[in-house]
C-alpha cells in the first residue's frame, strides 16, 4: 500500500505567487522508500520556487518509527544543498508536542512552525476542544469537515489536530475528493479517552446549607430568567434535553457549564439563589456544580428558553457525578441513533 499525499490549501493558493509555503499531508507512510521519494519531490519544488517560504511534510498515521523518520530525515538533509534542506522541515504529530516540532536537527530547522497562514495558536484545552467538535459534529450528524476548518473552529493548533485524528483513527473516515475528515462512530476508546480528559478541567462547587434549597429545575429556570448566553446547562439534566429516553428522572444537582476559565466571574451565583455558597469540601452534597469550559467554541445551544451545554460536555458531568449507568445508557443511546 502506498502512502497518499495530498497539498494543502495553502500550497494550493500558494502556486501562482510561488512565494507562499508548500504543504504536503502525507498519510499512511510504510517504507524508508516512500519516506525518501517525498523528500526528494519537496526538494525539487524548493529548487523550482526559490521564493517559497519552504516545505513542510505531515507524516499522519505514519508506519516507520519514530527513530527511522529522525535518522532518514537527518542522512537526507547531510546530503542535500544548505539552502535547501534550511527550508525542509517534517513533522510527525506523534511527537506529542502541542507547538509545531521539525523532525531532523541541524540545519536550522529544529522547533520551526507551520507556515503562518495556516496556523492558529493552541488553546489551553487544545485537544480537548478538538474532540469535543468532531464528537458534536458526530451526534449532530453533519458533514465531513476540513483540517483548517477543524482548526478554525477549534482554536487548536494543526500538529495538536492531527495528533486527535491519529488518536481518533479507527472511527474516524477521509473523503480524499473533499479532502474532509468525518467520525463515523465514536469508539469505547474515544468515549474513554474523551472522559478523562474532559474531566481533568476545573470545576467548583456551591452548596445552600439554609435548610430550603431550591430544586435543580427552578434554579435552571432561574438562569433562564437571567438571560446569560455563556453559562450553559450541561450535567443530567442536559443530556435529559438531548436523550429523553435516557433511564433517569431528575438530576441531583444543577451542573452549569461556564464558558471560561477557572478566574471567570461567577457572581451571576447569588442570583440563583442567595443562599448558594461556595464549598471546598468535597464530602459535602452539592447543589451546583460549575465546570469551565475552556475553549474557543462551547457549542452551547439556546433552545426552549435555556442553554445547553453540548452533549459531550453534559456526558463528561454526568461520569465525574458518578452517574456510570447514565453515562452508559447516553452512549447507548448515541450509537442506536447513529445506526438507526
């Protein structure tokens, strides 16, 4: 099997200035052959354009090991003109660095980044939001979607991107007509991997110790009445909003999903309730719980009056809650509608 490559948008637009970058995503390399083939091509597009800004190959899914890529990569630019291999740079998402990394050292090239056009900074949950997108995409049954769109949407850098897709590989589907990636089915491992990580982000928790506390379904129509677009109802009573056939009744407490940091103003709090009181005592039943959503896009939806949080989020609340059998049953339920 040969390794498919493609350009990119911005080699493509690059061509009738000659002066941009020139991108190749390079998929499924298997052999030291095809890995040399590649950079000899690149190098010769370089010798053709001396205006460009350079070359850069994205090994995605890549067979050979890492050390091979690193030795083969080195041994190439040893051999080749200066001026050329200081514009070649590799990058393989394996690396598990969240900026953009150059395989091979020497020559100039170590630590260098994409070409700008192409590249967003990462968000501090930069992963995170890229497998929230394509799981919301997935149960929102839309198109497939690009890898600059991907990154667009996300705010995630390319290489962190890729570094998803890798990870997310066995459900995931490419249409190399569209050049678009689509999640065909989110596997065990994905709701798995989707769940820790969601679940490492902070969250704070607000008790009312009056003896008369409100019910989760007033305090929501309380927030309701105070119009805020960037809090969200996510937890049990969102994934409720999404899967009415979910096997559960009422939530036991009001899960809110802020749209921001840690350091966000939650004063909006005591509006809810006066009576609401922030608790470090994790032992101590609560009656609110926020979690930050800390990323560019908190796909929030504002339907029948509330805000929910998406899906995804609203599952993450309800496996940190302990809800296991909730949690199961969502998911369950996710899968019979995407087969159905």
């Amino acid at each position: 099997m040969i390794a498919h490559t493609k350009f990119s948008q911005a080699s493509a637009e690059s061509e009738t200035s000659q002066g941009g970058p020139i991108v190749h995503e390079v998929l499924d390399l298997r052999s030291t052959r095809e890995l040399r083939t590649l950079l000899l091509q690149a190098v010769y597009e370089l010798h053709e354009r001396p205006c460009s800004e350079g070359a850069t190959l994205i090994l995605i899914s890549c067979q050979l090991s890492r050390k091979r890529v690193l030795s083969e990569v080195e041994l190439f630019k040893a051999i080749c003109q200066p001026d050329l291999a200081d514009r070649l740079t590799v990058v393989d998402p394996r690396d598990g660095n969240e900026k953009m990394s150059a395989v091979g050292s020497g020559n100039g090239v170590e630590g260098r980044k994409m070409p700008t056009p192409l590249l967003r900074q990462p968000t501090k949950a930069s992963q995170e939001a890229v497998m929230a997108y394509l799981m919301w995409r997935h149960i929102m049954r839309m198109a497939g979607v690009t890898i600059q769109d991907i990154s667009l949407a996300t705010g995630a850098s390319l290489p962190t991107v890729y570094q998803v897709i890798n990870a997310m590989r066995r459900g995931l589907v490419r249409d190399n007509e569209n050049k678009t990636w689509l999640l065909e089915n989110i596997t065990g491992a994905d709701w798995k991997r989707w769940l820790e990580r969601a679940n490492r982000l902070a969250s704070v928790q607000f008790v009312d110790r009056s003896g008369s506390p409100r019910s989760p379904r007033r305090l929501a129509e309380r927030l309701s009445s105070l119009g805020i677009k960037d809090v969200a109802i996510g937890g049990l009573m969102g994934a409720l909003h999404y899967l009415p056939a979910l096997d559960a009744t009422a939530a036991p407490y009001l899960d809110l999903l802020v749209h921001g940091t840690a350091r966000s103003d939650l004063s909006f709090i005591r509006q809810l309730d006066p009576g609401l009181e922030r608790s470090k005592d994790p032992s101590e039943p609560p009656h609110v719980v926020v979690h930050f959503i800390d990323r560019p896009n908190a796909l929030f939806k504002a339907t029948e009056g509330h805000v929910w949080g998406a899906l995804p989020d609203c599952i993450a609340n309800m496996h940190r809650a302990g809800l296991a059998h909730q949690v199961d049953h969502a998911i369950h339920l996710i899968q019979v509608a995407q087969h159905g």
